[in-house]
C-alpha cells in the first residue's frame, strides 16, 4: 500500500489554494453572493486545511 504523505511542495501548493479559496469565501460573503460559491470556496478551503492538517510531510 502506497505511504500518504505530502511533499514540502505539494503542501505549499495546498497551502496556497486553502488561502486563495479562503479570500474568496471572505468577499463573497462580504458582497452578499450566491449561497453555491459559498459552499464551493469553503469547502476547498476545509478541504485542503484537513489534509494538510492530518496527512505527514515528507522530507
């Protein structure tokens, strides 16, 4: 069975969509938009924070 782990940059990488879908959450909150780009910028944000939070770097 493969090992899951993240390399340093499949983590930064993670890291970086978690902030960008993260900001785009925030405005389209802030400007009152559509319910479904809520749900969509949230959960990638949710998504990529538990990986990185849960998966082992390696290295």
């Amino acid at each position: 069975m493969p090992e899951l782990a993240l390399t340093p940059v499949t983590a930064t990488l993670l890291f970086v969509v978690a902030c960008l879908a993260g900001y785009r959450y925030r405005s389209v909150w802030k400007a009152e938009g559509p319910r479904w780009q809520l749900w969509v910028f949230g959960l990638v944000a949710a998504v990529a924070l538990l990986v990185l939070g849960f998966l082992p770097m390696r290295g």
